[in-house]
C-alpha cells in the first residue's frame, strides 16, 4: 500500500492542460447547473449529464496526466520510447524531409487514454528543429507522417549517430509543443514536448540500429527501449 502510494505522489497535471481543464471544469459545471434548472435535480435525463460530464473530465485529465519517470537503464547508445503508446509501424522507409536517405522508421500511437507528454529518447545535442504546417488526418494512417501538422527533432547522440523525432498531430490534435532548441544539450529523463489529443510520434534510425520492439507492442514513455545503436 506504501508503495502504491508513493508511486500516486509522483503523478501530476502537465502544465500544458491547466488551462484546458480549468476551462472545461467550469463548462461542464454551468452545463450541468442548467440542465438541473430546466428539468429539476431528479431527472433521469440530468443524472445522464452528470454522469458523461465526469466520464469525459476523467478521460482528459489522465490525458493531461505528466508521470515523474527516471530511466532505470544505461542510456549509452540507448533509444527510448518518447510516450506511452502502441508501435503501429516498424520498418525501412525513404526519410526525404532531413536525411534522405533510407532510415528504419518506429511510430508509436497514442490514443485519447495514453498520457501525451514527450521525452527524450536519446543522449545527445540538438542538431535542428523544424516545424511544418500540415492536415490533421488521423494519426495511425501511414501517409500521417508526412502531409499532418508535424514537428522534427534531430538529436546527435554522443558517438554521432543522429536520432529524428517526429512529433505528429492526430485528426483531433491541434497543437503541437517543443520544448528543445537547436544546439542544446538533452539527455533521456528530459521532457521533448506535448502533442493535445491523439497523435504519434515518429523515431527514424540509423539502419544498423538493433530495434527491441515490434509491432502492436504497447510501450511506456521513458522506460521501455526502443532500439539499440
């Protein structure tokens, strides 16, 4: 029970949803307080709000949910998954946006119930930071990677092997965060952003990478290893 407990203190709201449940806390209540006063507080009907109004306030605020983690591992030439998630696609592609090249390529989708804060998933420098305008397509679509709202991360790992991340938005996702600036220093434990509502993130590797997860694997953002390098 101990344990339980310290493990629920280390738990908090991300700051990037302060303001989003702030706002849909006072919606739902002024929702609610009308709809007892057009049909009276013993209708069916507003004991149905009530119910769906705290349905859908706790699906956002686990959304919103920013879980203290420390990587366990050696982080030496160590790639960990950026968020929680399902691997939805593992494998080689053309990357034509920064390398050009062939890369192995490792997305991992978050539904609406996973926490959507980002990590970093490699030791490093930051090498570049690109923002591209896009659609809002649903994530887990393969062209998503590359006509969706996006965000891309170069991180140089310590042995020069560069790491892309690919912050995606999903078809309900509005707004994507990045916290990292080009040139900086970042090592795994590190927050990389957030992505509001349904997403994926991208990660293209060096194709003599030895990938550890395969596809349908649900992963934990900050512990589970993606790929060795």
């Amino acid at each position: 029970m101990g344990k339980r407990l310290r493990k629920l203190k280390k738990i908090r709201i991300h700051h990037e949803g302060r303001t989003t449940l702030v706002g849909l806390a006072i919606g739902l209540v002024l929702l609610n307080l009308l709809t007892i006063y057009a049909f009276g507080p013993s209708r069916l009907f507003c004991h149905t709000v009530l119910g769906i109004s705290i349905v859908l306030y706790a699906v956002v605020l686990n959304f919103f949910q920013c879980p203290v983690r420390r990587f366990e591992g050696d982080t030496e030439r160590t790639v960990v998954a950026c968020c929680d998630g399902k691997v939805v696609v593992v494998e080689k592609v053309m990357e034509d946006e920064y390398f050009h090249e062939p890369r192995i390529m490792v997305s991992i989708f978050m539904s609406l119930f996973n926490v959507h804060n980002n990590w970093v998933p490699c030791d490093g420098t930051v090498k570049s930071v690109e923002h591209f305008d896009g659609r809002f397509k649903a994530a887990w679509l393969p062209k998503a990677s590359t006509e969706n709202e996006r965000s891309g991360i170069v991180i140089t790992t310590p042995e020069g092997k560069d790491v892309l991340v690919r912050q995606v938005a999903g078809a309900m996702a509005r707004r994507i965060v990045t916290y990292l600036k080009p040139g900086e220093e970042c090592v795994v434990d590190e927050h990389l952003g957030f992505i509001k509502f349904g997403s994926r993130v991208d990660v293209y590797l060096p194709l003599d990478a030895k990938v550890q997860v395969k596809v349908g694997q649900k992963t934990t953002g900050n512990e589970t290893v993606i790929a060795t390098l």
